[in-house]
C-alpha cells in the first residue's frame, strides 16, 4: 500500500502567487501542472483513485493563465526544495 506524503505546490493565476499542500502517493511535473490546474478551477478531480480522467497539461493550463507551478516535498526549505515543473528531472 503506498504511502501518501504531503506535498506544497506554488503557482501563478494570472500573475497572482498561489499555493497550496496536497496529500498524494507520488509527485512529478505532470502531476503538478495537473493539481494546480484543479486548484484552480480548470482541471478535474476523480471522485476516487479508480476513475480514470484526463489530467491537465501544461499547455492547457497554460492557456488558462497558470504559470511559474513549482512542488516541494512539505517540510523542505522552499528555497532549497523547489523543484520548478517546467525544468527537467534531475
């Protein structure tokens, strides 16, 4: 069974910083793009880990007006945690 960790993810709404924590099993860039666009308003949400939807790109929430999407693991040092969604995995 996996274990679900918190994660804080920070973006931009039309030039306007947002963020927020989300409990999840795992994070990545796609998946941060995805959670910010439903903070949003713009992505959808399952309504439970068995629904299979289409999650939002970057493209799309581009277009949407999200912008700058950077996750950390809850706890990391913002400044050292940061992991910029659009730079690619190290």
């Amino acid at each position: 069974m996996p274990n679900p960790k918190l994660f804080v993810i920070d973006y931009q709404l039309h030039g306007s910083p947002k963020s927020f924590v989300l409990r999840h099993d795992h994070m990545d860039n796609a998946e941060a793009w995805h959670w910010a666009s439903c903070d949003a308003g713009i992505g959808h949400i399952a309504r439970n880990r068995h629904d299979k939807i289409k999650k939002t790109s970057k493209p799309m929430a581009e277009k949407y007006g999200i912008t700058q999407v950077t996750w950390r693991e809850a706890g990391a040092s913002p400044l050292q945690g940061d992991r910029l969604a659009d730079a690619p995995a190290s």
